[in-house]
C-alpha cells in the first residue's frame, strides 16, 4: 500500500540532537498548510485507491494539542472516506504516554515510530537525546497494552557508540516486539553540534565498510526474528549532498548492507546452489556468484531447500546463533 507522505520539519521538538541538521539534508523549513495537504492527497487519489497517510519529520506528540487535532481532522476525511486505511506518526518515547496514544486511537492511529536511536545510555546522553532507556521501554509498553503497532528506528555511530551496543541495540527492538525498524549511519552535518566535535577531534565517524559490516548483522537479527527492516542508510537528495562534512554515507547504502549480509550467510553456510529471483539478481551480480534463478530466494543444503528466511533464522534465530556467527566469520576473516 502507497504511503502520503506529510514531513513535518522539526515540529514538536523540544531539543535539537547533536547529529541533528535536518534542515540541510531535507531543504523543508516549513510545514505544509492544509491546503497544502488537501492538493497532495488529490493527487495520490489519481495514482492510487487506497494509501495511509504517515506524518514524520518531528515529534508529532509534542506538538500542541490545537496542531494535532487539525491535521489528525484533515486526515480522517479521508479514513471516513475509505480512501485513507489508517494514519502513522513518529514520535519521540519520553512524548509517549497513554493519554495521548489513546487519543490518537480515537483517529485510526495504527501505527506509531519512535525515534529511539540506541539502547545504551551512555550513547543516549553523548547525543543529547533527552531520554533514556527506560523511556523507551516503558513507551514500547504502553503500545503494546494499548494494541497499537510500533516501529523503532536506531543509530549506529553515534558519540560513546560501538559495534556491540548497536547489536545490543538490534536484539532490544526485537524483545520490545517492534514491527518494523528503520538503521541510519551517523553522518557529520555542517551545522550540526556534531560539526563542531568534529571539527576539533573529539568524534570520529564509522567508515564506510564499519557501516555496511554492523548495519548486515543488525538486519540479519532483526529480519530473522520477524522484525521487518524498513530502510537501510539515509537519502539525501544529490543537491543537498554537499552538507555532509563526514560519515558514511552511499546513495546505495541500503543495497551494499545488504549485499554484505548476503555474503556473510553464504560464507557460514557454504550452499552447495543458489537460487535467486529478479530481486537479488543484482546481489548475486555484484558478489560474482553463479546461481539459478527461481520463484523463491534461497539456498541448497545438504539436498534440502531452505528458504532466505529460514537460513537467516539459522544464522541469527537466536543469541546463540549470533554468537555462533560472529564466532565464524571472526576465524573466516
């Protein structure tokens, strides 16, 4: 299903975050108007029958109370209609409570992200998130109690990080029962906070291949235990690429994780045949495989099939499957 977009730069947010420059990277400074909004949902009338409408950007339960219920309104126009199949928002945890989800319930609210970005607390502090864990925590449990889908979107990178409370962090998503969950590396914005520690050496970004390496295995524990992974690596339209003074960033970061994942599996495994649908025939390209193409992704072993999801079950089902892994590709490499 098709998803209206409506990006609400910064609104709601009560702090900036040091690696935060939205602005730089989105080029968005205001919000839309409902007029605004009542022109862009007629125009995904005319492409698609059905979508959800998702509100992102901010903190759209730290708005005022006023903001909320006329966009919420706008929205429900069209949930009324049967043209809208629901409504998401994305929030921070310490602006969840049950009060305001259950308001956001009366409006066909099914979905809710929480911009969590690490489970460390050391980490959480160093980026001046504002909040901590147990935030997070109990946020994800009123979600749960209230039946409201949640997704949850992480940060590798960032100031105090490593790669072992990003795993951390991968395995908590999974044990708060998030949906879907989206993985970012942390670039250097010009005119972040994060610029300025740059600048005069006290932050040192990931590498590229750091990246690639952790964000594989963070989708690896998350995919294979029923957490979907919505986005891998942030877009940043070509023209605004100049504001990003250092990181890890590809336009292909997505893909390049997942090719590294890809290779991480097939290396544990050691498949005796590949077989592959036009989704991955650029992967199997880009790692110089040969395989056979077929209805279903997966691999031969031991005369048996097993399916992309089983074998990342295999190699991440569990902590001792991690362990296992990680274990593996350390005496590989």
């Amino acid at each position: 299903m098709s998803i209206l977009p409506v990006f609400l730069p910064q609104m709601g947010c009560k702090r900036r975050c040091i690696f935060c420059d939205q602005r730089s990277t989105t080029g968005v400074t205001n919000a839309p108007t409902l007029s605004d909004l009542v022109e862009k949902a007629r125009d995904y009338k005319r492409i698609s029958q059905q979508f959800e409408i998702a509100f992102y950007g901010g903190t759209f339960t730290g708005l005022p109370y006023a903001v909320q219920l006329s966009y919420l309104d706008w929205a429900k126009k069209y949930i009324d209609e049967g043209i809208c199949k629901g409504i998401r928002i994305s929030t921070r945890p310490d602006e969840i409570n049950e009060e305001n989800i259950i308001f956001l319930k009366e409006f066909r609210v099914s979905f809710v992200e929480i911009g969590a970005q690490s489970f460390d607390e050391d980490v959480l502090q160093a980026s001046m998130r504002g909040h901590t864990v147990e935030d997070i925590e109990r946020a994800c449990k009123i979600l749960r109690d209230l039946s409201v889908d949640f997704g949850i979107h992480l940060m590798i990178g960032l100031p105090n990080d490593s790669r072992s409370k990003d795993i951390h962090s991968a395995w908590k998503v999974v044990e708060l029962g998030a949906k879907t969950c989206r993985i970012h590396p942390t670039l250097v914005l010009r005119d972040s906070d994060l610029a300025k520690l740059y600048s005069i050496g006290q932050y040192q970004p990931l590498s590229l291949e750091e990246a690639i390496e952790i964000s594989s295995e963070m989708i690896g524990i998350l995919e294979a235990n029923n957490v979907r992974v919505i986005r891998t690596g942030l877009f940043i339209p070509p023209d605004l690429q100049s504001s990003i003074i250092a990181g890890p960033y590809h336009p292909r970061f997505g893909e390049l994780a997942k090719i590294k994942l890809l290779e991480q599996v097939i290396d544990l495994l050691k498949p005796q045949k590949i077989v592959y649908t036009n989704k991955q025939e650029s992967m199997i390209r880009a790692l110089g495989l040969k395989g056979t193409s077929g209805n279903n992704f997966g691999f031969f072993l031991n005369g048996a099939f097993l399916e992309w999801k089983d074998a990342l079950k295999k190699c991440f089902g569990g902590v001792k499957g991690v362990r296992e892994f990680e274990e593996r590709c350390t005496k590989t490499n």
